[in-house]
C-alpha cells in the first residue's frame, strides 16, 4: 500500500484554532515550521485562496504540519476545502503536492491550491493572510 504524504502547508482560516477545522488539524498533526512556496496570495472573501506562480519575488507563506493520521484528517479537510469527488465542480480547491521552503530545508507538503479564476480578486502582496 502506497503511503501518503504526511506534511500539510498551510496558510489560511486553517491557521486558526477557533475555526472548528483549524482544531481538527491542530489536534491531529503537530506544528514543523514556519515556510513558503512561490506563489500568489488572494483575498476571497471570508478566506484567501492561493495559486502556484513561478515568478521569483512572490511568496505565500504559512506553516507546516506533520498529520498524525493523514489519510483522515485530509478526507475531513478535503471537505472543508471543497475538494473531492462529492463537492461541486470544478472543485474550489484542489489538493496539490508542493515543494515549499523552510529555514532548514526544501519539503515536499499537501496545499490546498484555489481553482477558480482570480481576475478580479484582490492579492494580498505579503503572502500573508494575517496581514
């Protein structure tokens, strides 16, 4: 049986404890560090949505969590994200492997990448859904 990958990057209303998902995932994974991968950060609405970008000055960044049981908590957050087979299409996230860069090193980490178009969404220049 092919294992899956444990590591999480993320860098929305997931890094939130209050959020009742943000629980889940904090209660079932511990904290690894703080990252960033290249990329574009969006102001959605209630939450930001992310999208891979090559260019080299633009960063999302967030945290990195190791699941204690990945298969579970990316099934319950799969549906959070509204990724998977019983969400509407096309999905409003899809669950990508990326390679995001901490202080110590280059991991390989399951993001949740926004699908829908972006035109006229407000980035957020820092990267960071906090600002």
């Amino acid at each position: 049986m092919l294992k899956i990958n444990p590591h999480l990057f993320v860098y929305g209303t997931l890094l939130n404890g209050s959020n009742p998902f943000g629980a889940i995932l904090l209660a079932n994974s511990s904290f690894v560090n703080h990252a960033k991968f290249k990329g574009n950060l969006y102001d959605i609405g209630e939450y930001p949505g992310a999208v891979a970008a090559d260019s080299e000055d633009c960063w999302v960044h967030g945290r990195v969590f190791l699941l204690n049981n990945p298969e579970q908590t990316l099934k319950i957050l799969d549906g959070y994200e509204g990724f998977g087979e019983g969400q509407p299409k096309p999905n409003l996230f899809i669950r990508a492997l990326v390679e995001v860069e901490t202080d110590e090193k280059m991991l390989l980490c399951w993001i949740y990448l926004y699908n829908l178009p972006v035109h006229g969404l407000r980035q957020i220049v820092s990267g960071r859904y906090r600002d």
